[in-house]
C-alpha cells in the first residue's frame, strides 16, 4: 500500500467510523471461569497444550485479521504491529500491549484459551469502531460450564439526566456573549493558544461527564476576526489520548496542522481567514464522532464586511450530549445510533433557563448560532419576536427593506451557521428554542428577559 492511499484511508477512518461499526454488541471474555470441581472436569478433557504464533496489524480503525480460529487449550504468540497515524494497543482486559505510537510494535501472549475471547483496542471508542479481534476457540467434549462473563462495548449504563433538577448554588452558566468585533484595519494577527484535555465537567445538574475540551471547556473558546486576517493558534496536547483540530474557516492541507498530536505534542496552526461567517472548529482524530460527541469543539466568527452595530451579540453553539457512566466520556455506541440524551446550547442542559439572559426591550440584538452536532439539525428560533436580518452559511438571506419581510427560524445542519438580528417590542421573557421541539424538553431551552419581570429575581447579564 504506498503513502497516498493510506493516508486516504486513514482519512476515511477519520471522517467515516460510523461505516466501521454495524451497532453490534462485542462480547469479552476474561478466558477463565468455572467453580474449581468444574475446572478440573475441563482440565481432565483439554486437549495437549499447543501455541499459535500470529501476526496483527492495528489500523485506523480496524485490526487485521478480524477473527482467527484456535484449538482449545492455545496459547497465542502475536506480533503486533500499529500501522495507523494514532496510537492503539491490543488488549484482552487487563493483559495485553502498551500503548502503541505510529509505526511501534511489540510480542505478546494471549492464554491458553479454553474459549471464545474477543481482542480489542481499550483506546475510548476505538473498539465500539471496530477494532476487535474474534478468537473463536474450537469447542471440545469437556463440559460447557465455562460461566463465561460478558460485557457490551459501551453498554455500562449512561447517568440519567433529570430534566427538573436544578444546579447547585455555585453554579454560573457560559456567559452567552460573543467576543467583541475586531476594529481597524485588516490583516491582523491573531495568537491563540489551544490545550486539548480530558476534563470532568458537569453538563447537567448534577451529572458529570469525562468531556475532551479545548482549554477544560465545552464548547471550547469563541474565537472572533475579519476576512484577512491571520490566525495562529498553537494547540498542545495536554490530555491522555490523541487529539488534532479542523478549523473549518481555514483552506490548508489536512495532513498537516490537522494532524493528530500524540499526549505532550504541540503545533502552530496557521491561516488566512479568506470568507466570512460562523465556522466550527473541532477535533478530527479517529474516531472523529466521539471527539466531537464528547465535546471536542467550537466556533469562530469571521465578521462580513459592514457588519451592522448592534447593542449586544450572543452566541448559540447547539451540540448533543450522549451520556456514558456517571464522570466517564460519552458512550459512542449511542453516538453511533444518534440515540442522544440531550440536546443543549453552549454545552449545558437548559442553563439559560436556569439563569435567563438579560435584555432591554426596543434594543436591537443579534444571535450568532452554529450547530455543531454531531448530527442533529437546528431550527434555532426566539418565541415571541421575528427576526427582520438572517444571514447563513456566508450570505444574507433577508435584510430590512420596504418588504417588511422577517423570519421565524435560522434553519442549520450539522458544521452550519449564521446570525439573526431582532429586537423585543414589550417587556417579558422570550424563550429560546430550537422548533425541533422534541428537542426542547431534552435540553434546548433558555430564555431572554426583556426588561423588569413581575416575579423574577431580575437575571443577570
């Protein structure tokens, strides 16, 4: 296989894990088992103790061979070697390689296997992927005690997110504000540092969650500038895994600075901003579906030319949330069925509702808004007012004129954005939602509070 197609099928390992898995439930088995009255029966019927030497290359994301079939009683010999651009091992529980680099190998023995066991890469997701090993070990005339344990690859039960809980009293929400617009000239530079890193944060009252982040939040750091200028963000792998970053308001080669950092590992990712809009950025690290699931992303505003003054812009980063065990990373499984367990602004179940934003009646507003999935829709839309300026995807598509036209929702697909411009004509609370509404009580739902409402505590800013 030369360079070029394996980096395109590294590529498409990246982009197109979800082809990889066929939402099947793994089984492990520990290799063992049985009372001691039973395991001496199976002692007593096991074949001559024979040893199997093979050969195992780590892809991403598969292994190779698939499955292998043994005798009972085997002891296997394996050469493994990683051939992919991230680092994987192979694994039987506990036992197994270490974490294997780029280009690393090493010899390691599995057994005897008296039955059945499944070989995987323990990396976060990367079995649920597809990298597993079936051993299928020939059946005998001993007894079929074997009280074989198993286990379903991200099938340890999620945290439940309890839709009426509220946060504890410490608790603050993102502060929805949108960094400020550059001023003066154009083509300035912009340095920024990224860290990537596994945090436990929590995204629901009282539920934790182990989420990959930029700089320990979810979504990461809004970044803000014009069409040229020139970004130089410096990321540096602070966490336990393989991670990268895909600046989608960037035109550079993908297997350059988008190329994944093993843990310590820095680069500079430069560019020239060249068109205008609200992109996503994100971690493309295979599996890229679990990296954005747990949180691996965010957004950058490049202003249009003549982008109107406003008296406050917010922004609206809507994303899913898959829950694994309680303080765990979320499970890919889930990810994979796009079974969410909520769906959030600014990576927090309802937390404009908990603590709503405030706003002045008559004041024009404007609302940044990126969906950043993994793969539900937005439908972003403000109950009570109608949007008189929309622009998405790097146009305007409906500005004030003598139409008096306006909008009800800023439609949006996964890796879209776009801003809408509104005002509130009377004092209230405006809800936040996006019309998707089986989504509004899983999590997408806050509020504006325009001006003094009887019976609120007067929401902070």
């Amino acid at each position: 296989m030369d360079a070029g197609y394996k980096m395109l099928a590294s590529f498409g390992a990246v982009l197109g894990a979800g082809a990889l898995l066929v939402a099947s439930v793994a089984l492990v088995s520990d290799g063992g088992g049985g009372t001691p009255e039973e395991t001496k029966e199976v002692a007593a019927a096991l074949p001559a103790p024979t040893t199997k030497a093979i050969e195992v290359e780590l892809g991403d994301l598969f292994i190779k061979p698939k499955t292998l079939e043994v005798a009972s009683n085997t002891t296997l010999e394996v050469i493994v070697k990683n051939a992919g651009a991230i680092p994987h091992n192979l694994k039987l529980g506990t036992e197994g390689t270490k974490l294997l680099n780029a280009g690393e190998g090493e010899k390691v023995k599995f057994g005897p296997l008296t039955k059945s066991v499944q070989l995987i890469c323990d990396v976060p997701g990367h079995a649920a992927a597809g990298m597993t090993l079936d051993v299928k070990v020939a059946t005998s005339a001993a007894p079929a005690a074997s009280h074989t344990t198993t286990t379903a690859v991200g099938g340890a039960p999620g945290a439940k997110i309890d839709p009426a809980a509220t946060p504890g009293p410490n608790w603050k929400r993102r502060d929805p504000s949108a960094p400020a617009a550059s001023t003066g000239t154009t083509g300035v530079t912009h340095k920024i540092t990224l860290d990537a890193v596994e945090s436990v944060i929590e995204i629901a009252p009282g539920v934790t969650q182990e989420m990959w982040t930029f700089n320990g939040q979810t979504p990461g750091p809004v970044l803000r500038g014009k069409v040229g200028d020139t970004f130089e963000v410096t990321l540096t792998n602070k966490g336990k895994l393989g991670h990268s970053i895909d600046f989608h308001a960037s035109k550079v080669a993908w297997n350059d600075e988008m190329r994944t950092l093993k843990p310590g590992e820095s680069l500079v990712y430069r560019y020239e901003a060249k068109h205008s809009g609200i992109y996503m950025y994100h971690c493309g690290t295979a599996p890229a579906l679990h990296h954005i699931g747990n949180g691996m992303f965010g957004a950058i505003i490049i202003d249009p030319p003549g982008l109107a003054a406003v008296e406050r812009e917010f922004f609206f980063v809507q994303s899913e949330i898959y829950t694994g065990p309680m303080g765990q990373p979320g499970d890919l499984t889930k990810m994979m069925a796009e079974a969410w367990d909520a769906v959030v602004f600014n990576g927090y179940f309802n937390q404009y509702l908990h603590q709503p934003i405030r706003i002045e009646p008559n004041k024009r507003y404007r609302a940044w808004v990126l969906d950043a999935g993994p793969s539900e829709n937005s439908s972003f839309h403000v109950v009570g007012t109608i949007f008189d300026t929309m622009y998405k995807e790097g146009a305007y598509t409906l500005r004030p004129g003598d139409l008096k036209g306006g909008a009800q929702a800023l439609d949006l697909q996964p890796a879209q954005g776009g801003f809408v411009e509104f005002s509130m004509d009377e004092a209230g609370l405006y809800p936040i939602v996006t019309h998707k509404f089986a989504n509004v009580g899983k999590g997408a739902l806050g509020l504006f509070q325009a001006g003094d409402v009887p019976g609120t505590s007067g929401a902070a800013h």
